[in-house]
C-alpha cells in the first residue's frame, strides 16, 4: 500500500523516545494556529511511498535506532489510518519499536472506524496524544476542531490498555497559557492510569515565514513566544491538578 509522505527525519530526538526515524505524513483535519506545518495540511501535498520502502530505508539507520524506532507524524497520521497500519504490522514484524504522533482528530465510535482504530493500535506500542485545549470552546477557536474526538481517544486507549499514552500540550499566551486551563488539563488526565509521560512545549514563531510563502496569513501574528521557564511554570500547575486528581481532592476550577 502506498501512503503520501511530507518528509522523513532520521535521527528525530523529540517524537517518542530514544532515536527516531519520524515519517511525517500529509492530510489533517484541523487548522491549528500555531501550525508550524502548514504544507502538511493537504494530503495531495505528499509524495507517494510504499510501506516496504519506508522500512527498507529504515533499515539503513537502524544501527543507530537501536534504543528508539520508529515514528509517525503529520499532518496527523490518523488520516491515512491504513496505510498507517501496515506500516505499524510490518514494523513490528521487524522487532521495531512504534509510536504514533496524534491529536486523536478523526476519531469516532461508528463501527467501522473502531476496527480500523483497533487494527492500528494492536501494532502500536506508544501514542503521543497531543491535547491542544482542554476547554471545548477553546479547542474549537485554536483548532478550528472538537476536543470530544480527542477525549475519546483518550478512553478508547485507557478501556485497551493496548499502549502507553504521552500527553503533549503546547503552551501559547492568550489561548493556553492560563492557570485554570493547565490545571483542569491536569485534573482531566490524573485520572488515567496508561499515561506515563507529559511533555509541555513551548509554542514558538519559527513557520512565519513559511506562511508567507504559502500566502496563507500567520493566525497568530503578536502573540510573543514562549520559552522553556514558560513550560516549566505551567508544567508544575498541570501536575498540581494530577495531584489533586489522585489524591481526590476537589478540583480547583
Ligand atoms: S494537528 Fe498538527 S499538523 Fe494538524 S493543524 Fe494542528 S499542528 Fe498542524
């Protein structure tokens, strides 16, 4: 089967753990305003790639993959969920570690798409879910998407208990970089048990320019980066809102 690629990073350190071979795929659902992958958006965009050659070129780097694998991104890899999930069963054919970089946007329980979503995560040994928002409303007007489908996501994966779960957030002035926001963020994920990681990012401005050279306007003209005292602030209050959850306390907001 043959899946439309964006670009192929060797050596990523940043997409799961160890060294990764991070394929980033094209199509996504939602409209971030502080996408820094704006050509990923269309699927058309990518460049057609079979999951034998993908895996023949991993093979290449793998010497040095050894305590990472292998990593799809996007765009958000959901949307070309099969070819995603051949690609995860060879791999795994192949004794190689996956993870898979996702919003959880697309996800439904209409039957069809909950096999397709079993399929997948049963070759799947982790998943980053980034939760852009923790408010709906929010959500909406960062992502132009519904937080519900990500939610969901996050309790198909803990009824499985199939694979662990990262949560990723991004930080951003005036949108997600709020108390009550980062500690109901908390507060939502304390309650689940198959999330061992948390990594909070500081948004930054790096894709202006590739704005302007696709014509599209930057959404988030004015809004000032953020840096990594920023992610460490909010981080402590996302884990006060853990806390609290575990402990049962009651939640602050
Ligand atoms: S989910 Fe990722 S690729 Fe899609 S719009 Fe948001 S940041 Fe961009």
């Amino acid at each position: 089967m043959y899946g439309y690629i964006h670009s192929i990073e060797t050596m990523g350190t940043v997409d799961g753990p160890g060294l990764r071979y991070v394929v980033f795929t094209t199509g996504c659902p939602l409209r971030c305003k502080f996408c820094h992958n704006p050509d990923t958006w269309l699927v058309k965009n990518g460049k057609k790639m079979s999951s034998d050659e993908i895996l023949e070129d991993y093979e290449k780097y793998r010497p040095y993959l050894r305590n990472g694998g292998l990593t799809v991104s996007g765009g958000d890899p959901l949307v070309q969920i099969d070819f995603v999930s051949e690609l995860f069963e060879k791999a795994k054919k192949k004794e190689i570690h996956t993870c898979l970089d996702t919003s959880g946007a697309t996800f439904n329980t209409n039957p069809d798409r909950i096999k397709k979503f079993e399929k997948l995560l049963n070759v799947t040994d982790l998943v980053m879910l980034d939760i852009k928002h923790i408010e709906p409303e929010g959500y909406k007007t960062l992502t132009g998407g519904n937080l519900n489908e990500t939610l969901s996501f996050l309790d198909f994966l803990a009824e499985r208990t199939c694979c662990e779960v990262w949560i990723r957030h991004v930080i951003i002035k005036g949108y997600t970089y709020k108390t009550d926001c980062l500690y109901k963020l908390g507060y939502y994920i304390g309650g689940y048990k198959n999330i061992v990681a948390l990594d909070v990012l500081p948004y930054h401005d790096m894709a202006v320019h590739k704005y302007e050279r696709l014509g599209i306007e930057y959404p988030l003209k004015g809004v000032p980066p953020m840096t990594e005292e920023h992610a460490k602030k909010a981080r402590a209050i996302i884990e006060a809102g853990m806390r609290d959850k575990l402990l049962g306390n009651e939640s602050k907001y």
